[in-house]
C-alpha cells in the first residue's frame, strides 16, 4: 500500500504534500528534520492521509494536490474529517 499525505505545521502556516508507503515513519522524518523543504519549521501534524493500491496511482495523485491552491487543499482537508 502507498499513502498521499498533507501535514500541517501551525507554528509556519505551511502545508507539505507527499506520499510514502510508511506514513508513520515519514512523519517522525519530517518532525526530526530529515526531510530538506520541511527542516525547522515543524512540529508537523498530519492532516489528511489517502490509500492508493500502486506506486503510481499515489504519486499521480501526489502530483495533483500538489498543484492546488489553499482553499482547495482545505476543502479536501475538512471533506475527509
């Protein structure tokens, strides 16, 4: 299984958007600094996660979100509570 992933950092105002097929693991990198854009500006929560059968399907979603504005990524966000 592969995961789609938004976390959210409060302490910068900032959403980061990726997938992984560990989203456990990917948080604790991200909340450690091991992930280059998100070093320093956590503490990262996350926010929505999505499940995706294949590799591809979770990266062409990926790629989707990753091209939208805010208010879209916040109506995703508050759809899937």
């Amino acid at each position: 299984m592969f995961f789609v992933y938004i976390i959210y950092s409060s302490s910068y105002d900032v959403f980061y958007k990726g997938f992984t097929d560990n989203p456990e693991k990917r948080l604790w990198e991200h909340n450690n600094d091991l992930s280059r854009y998100t070093k320093g500006k956590g503490p990262w929560a996350q926010v929505l996660l999505e499940e995706y059968e294949t590799k591809k399907e979770a990266h062409i979603r990926e790629n989707q979100i990753k091209k939208w504005n805010r208010r879209s990524l916040l109506k995703l966000i508050d759809k899937n509570k």
